[in-house]
C-alpha cells in the first residue's frame, strides 16, 4: 500500500464534500443546487478564493477515478488472466464498493418515507439504476438529480471493473506489448478532448470515467519504466498549484490539464515513496495522521456525504426557518456550522467504514479465498 496515496484519496473526497456544501449555489456555479446540498451554505460565502475553490471541488470525483485506474492496474494488472481470476477480481471489488453504497440508498429510502428526501429525488426507476451501479450508464438518467448522485462515478468505476479483465488481457499479452502500452496512453488523451465543454455530470460521463481510469492505467504502466530521483518530489509541488488553482487562473475548467496535473501527482508520490529519505514537505502533507484517517474513510465520506447534507438542509430548514438571517448577519456563523455539518458527515462514514465497508470486504476476501474462485484475494 502507498500511503500518500491513501492521503490524496482523503482530500480527493474532502474537495467534493467542500464542493457540495458550499460550491453547488446558483451564485457560484451557475446552476440550481440540488435539493439538500449546500443547505444553503455557499450563499454565505463571500471570501472569493474560497468560494472559486469550493466551486471546482467536483474534480475529487475525477482524482478518485484516475487513482483507482493506479491502484488496480498496480495491484492486478498481471493476475486476471483467467475466467476464475477475473471473477475473483470482480468479487473482491464489488465487495469494497457495493455495501456501502447500497446502505445509502436504503437509507435515503427512508429518508423519503419521512419527508426528508424531496419527491422529485425518488424515482424508483432511477433507484433501479443506482441499485445495479448502471445509473451513470444511460445519458438521460445521469442528468437527473436522484437518490444518491454521487453514485454517477461509482457506476463509472463499476463499468471500468468490469473492462478492466480485459484490458489487461489484451495489453499483457500484445505481440508487441511497448506498442499496446503506447496506445493506452493516448487512448485517454483522445477520450479527455471530448470532454472539453461538459460539466460534472453530463452525456459523456461514463467515457469520461474511463478515459480518467485509463490515464491511472498509464500512469501504473510507466511507474516501473521511472528511475528514482528528487525530481518526482518537485514534480508533486508544482502539480498541487496547477491541480488547485489553474481554473482560477485560466477562468474555466480545463480538464486535460487537470487530469494530467492529477496523474503527475499520483505517479510522483508513487515514486517518492520508494526513496529512503528524511521526512520532507511531501512527507508532512500525505503521511500525516488527519490525512491518512481521512483517506482510509473516503469512499464511505463520498457516498455518505449526500445523505447527511440533506438531513442537515431539512434540519435547517424546518426547525431553524431563520437562521439565514443569523448567517446573513454573522458570518462567522458560517464556519462553525460548516464545522459541525463536516464533523457529522465524518462520524458517520467512520461508523459506516468500521461496521459495514470494512468487514464487508474483508469478509468477502475471505470467502474469496476459502472456496479457491482466484488468488486475488491475498492482495
């Protein structure tokens, strides 16, 4: 395990917290917030280089992507080559990533019976959807807010787990494997400049998570091909400025550069890790104890996210019916309410992550393993 990766998966989730509790605002980005969302929150956020910030958070989901194309390239890469390996990969994955998700949605579920959920959120053919990871698989259902929305890049992960197999079947055994190397790098490339103009969630989100997965599948592919050296430290610190702040610069979204920004960051500090050295700036950022707690509970943080935020805006809603006045008045309202409505949303994918996500996929590893399916499982 890498474990500044572990950390970067951690802010990865906490941007697109940040983005969902203060940047989805008809003032800051553009558009209607979902119902619930920001509790309205953004519109109460008037320091601008937090409010840009907040606003493009929605690319955490990408980082998660390209990671994950990373890990499971670096981890599996070479032990799919069979049917019985495969399905031991597709076991253990859906393992890590299905029950937490699924207990979402029986919560949101009950939220509906409650009148929490909006009734223009519960569509129960959209629930279909989400509850068979296809929602982000069908252009017209991903432009409706429903459920769980942030379960469009967990559908997106689920569509790449299943092409991963073969993928790797085809790159591991090409005549000439540098050449399919080659081709999978440019693949993402070419996917990525058909991105140019959509949003976080629009038609071609599906082919945006893969072309972001097989950007991590690249970056896998040429970790070994690096020599080690101080370089890939500074290549990590002149990454996070452009991965941060080059929408404000540039005014828009560019999501080539972003990406690759992100992928020079993963590959850096997978090639930093392996230097014996003394603790540096990298060190202090990735390998700290906050980040690294943050990161082992970042998908339970991602998908558990909308559930407590829309709790929090019905709460606000219907039992403090003036409080926009407070924040209105007190700005500083603001942070202490963003506090708790963070800390809660962090309790709640600790719990989630200590009882459900994490037996749940060890215990499927282990069932994996007891009745022989593959060998996956021991990694």
């Amino acid at each position: 395990m890498i474990n500044s990766l572990t950390a970067l998966r951690g802010y990865a989730a906490f941007a697109v917290l940040i983005f969902h509790l203060l940047g989805v605002t008809p003032l800051l980005g553009g558009r209607i917030p979902p119902a619930g969302y920001d509790a309205g929150l953004g519109l109460h956020t008037y320091n601008w280089m937090i409010s840009r910030l907040a606003q493009n958070g929605w690319y955490g989901a990408d980082i998660f992507i390209i990671l994950s194309g990373f890990i499971i390239t670096h981890r599996y890469r070479r032990n799919v080559g069979s049917t019985k390996k495969a399905v031991s990969f597709m076991l253990t994955r859906l393992g890590r990533i299905y029950p937490s998700y699924a207990a979402s949605l029986v919560a949101l579920w009950a939220m509906y019976q409650f009148g929490i959920l909006p009734e223009a959120m519960a569509d129960y053919d959209m629930l279909a959807l989400h509850a068979t990871l296809t929602f982000a698989w069908f252009p017209p259902s991903i432009s409706i807010e429903s459920w769980n929305p942030p379960g469009w890049s967990v559908s997106c992960e689920f569509f790449n787990y299943l092409l991963f197999p073969f993928i790797a079947l085809v790159m591991t055994r090409s005549i000439k494997p540098m050449a399919g190397n080659y081709v999978s790098m440019m693949l993402p490339l070419a996917l990525l400049l058909s991105l140019i103009g959509f949003q976080v969630v629009g038609p071609l989100a599906l082919t945006r998570g893969f072309a972001n997965f097989m950007l991590g599948y690249c970056c896998a592919m040429l970790f070994p091909m690096c020599k080690l050296g101080r370089v890939w430290g500074w290549l990590v610190l002149l990454s996070i400025p452009v991965l941060l702040f080059s929408p404000i610069w540039l005014g828009y979204m560019n999501p080539i550069l972003l990406s690759l920004s992100a992928s020079a960051i993963i590959l850096g500090l997978a090639l930093h890790s392996q230097q014996p050295r003394k603790r540096g700036v990298i060190d202090y950022i990735f390998l700290n104890a906050p980040s690294q707690f943050i990161g082992r509970i970042s998908y339970s943080l991602y998908v558990w996210q909308f559930p407590v935020l829309l709790l929090a805006g019905y709460i606000k809603k219907n039992y403090f019916p003036d409080s926009d006045a407070v924040l209105m008045a007190y700005p500083s309202a603001v942070a202490g309410l963003v506090v708790i409505i963070v800390g809660s949303i962090v309790l709640v994918s600790w719990l989630v992550y200590r009882y459900l996500e994490k037996p749940a996929s060890d215990g499927v590893k282990r069932w994996v393993q007891m009745r022989d399916v593959g060998s996956l499982a021991a990694h």
